[in-house]
C-alpha cells in the first residue's frame, strides 16, 4: 500500500535529517580540533635544554645584539638573553634547536679581518709634483680608526659672571691639522670603507670679528667607496683657490691578518 505523507510531516524528516548531520559534522571537527590541540601540547611539554654561548670575537655590543636577533627569528621558540658583562648568550629551548644554534654561533664568532690603510695626498704645482704625504692606519672590520696630526690652537671666548656682571676670560680649542676618521666593514672579496679627511690650517689674514681671532683654511673629504686589497683607489682630487696647485686623494688597502 502506498502511504501518503504530508508537506509538513516531510518537512520535520528534512529538519530531523539536516540536524543530524550538522551534529555529525560539528563532532568530526571537534575531534580534528582535539587532535590537534593535543599535539601541540605534547610538543610544548618537550623538556627544555639550558646553554650559555661566550663569544670571542663578537665582543661589541651592536654586534652581539644582531647575532642575538639572528638566533630569535631561526628559533621562535626558543629564549635567549644576552649579558654584555660577560660576552655571553643564554639560550634555553629544546636539545635539537640548542645542538642548531651552536653550529649558528661558531659559523657568526670569527675573527674579524685587520687590514692596512694607507691614505696618499699628493700635491702637484701647474702639473709638477710637489710632494706626497702618506699615512697608515690600521683598521678592523666592522670597526673606526681615527688619526689626527697637528696643533691645537686656543681661542679666548668672553662671557659675563652671572653675580658681579664682570667679564670672564675663557677658552677654547680648534684642532689644526690633519684629522681622518676610517670606518672599514666587508670581506676579503669586497670592502667598504667610509673616509672622513679634514685637512685645515692657519690663515695669515685675520678676521674682521676681532683682533684675536683667526682665519681657518679648511678642506674636507667626506666619501663611501668599495675597494679590493691591494688595489689603490682615489678618493677626490682639490684644486686650491688662488693658485694653481692641484690635490689628489688616494687610498690602498692591505690584509694583515
């Protein structure tokens, strides 16, 4: 016999029919979700290692701190804390990321490179050559070396005594001469080297400000350039005002160790 169901009867089995299988599908994805709530735990109730890395020749600040930043970002999960004091980083995570960043660190600690500068100015006179001054400095990688050659010159500065409104002689310094400031970084295949050369000197003429007070002739060298070792590079060249002498910049650099 063929039973006649009615609209809404059909209705309530759909309804019926869709709630189960919502149900069924809500209870799957909670079993996915506990799956993967209890692996996540169990890797994070992995015993944890402990590891202190002294450093040797990373042994400036800024250059710890990077090495420092470098180990974060490799190993999220991990801790590390640097102590300046004492040249170290302490680590602590699992025993697989320590065992890594032991290999990390001893790849970043090398030594660093010490190389020979030696600036050349020479100085020609319509063509013929004068003379040339040469100085040599010694720089490592990733560091500043600065020279200076010359006079300190004093120069009275007046100022007023706050109390008795009288006049207060003081002084102060100008350094003349030669002042070069080197900062060396790169490899043996390509250098970087940042020159600051400041040449200055006593004018004969004096200024119109006051009687003591003198005329700075001044030339400053402010230049970026890439070197290979061994291999000179000129830096700039000057022609003087006022004369025809001309001034040529050049720099050479070479391995030590």
């Amino acid at each position: 016999m063929k039973q006649i169901v009615d609209g809404p009867t059909c209705a309530r089995r759909a309804v019926r029919i869709f709630v189960v299988a919502v149900c069924a599908a809500f209870s799957t994805g909670s079993v996915f979700a506990q799956s993967e709530l209890m692996d996540v735990k169990a890797t994070d109730l992995k015993p944890d290692a402990y590891q202190t890395f002294y450093l040797t020749n990373l042994t400036q600040q800024n250059d710890a701190v990077d090495l420092q930043s470098d180990l974060r970002n490799l190993f999220p999960r991990a801790r590390f804390f640097y102590v300046a004091s004492q040249d170290a980083i302490s680590m602590r995570g699992s025993a697989e990321d320590i065992a890594l960043a032991q290999k990390v660190v001893s790849d970043m600690d090398r030594p660093k490179k010490t190389y020979r500068l030696t600036y050349s100015i020479r100085e020609t006179d319509a063509g013929k050559a004068i003379g040339t001054q040469k100085i040599v400095i010694v720089v490592t990688t990733g560091g500043t070396t600065v020279f200076k050659q010359g006079n300190r010159i004093p120069i009275s500065t007046g100022s007023v005594d706050s109390k008795s409104g009288t006049p207060v002689a003081q002084m102060q310094y100008l350094d003349i001469g030669l002042n070069i400031n080197a900062t060396l970084d790169g490899s043996a295949e390509g250098l970087r080297l940042r020159s600051q050369l400041e040449q200055s000197s006593l004018a004969d003429e004096k200024s119109g400000a006051g009687m003591q007070d003198p005329v700075i002739r001044q030339t400053r060298l402010d230049d970026v350039s890439s070197l290979v070792p061994g291999r000179p590079a000129v830096l700039g060249s000057l022609d003087l005002p006022d004369s025809t002498r001309h001034e040529e910049f050049e720099v050479v650099a070479e391995l030590i160790k």
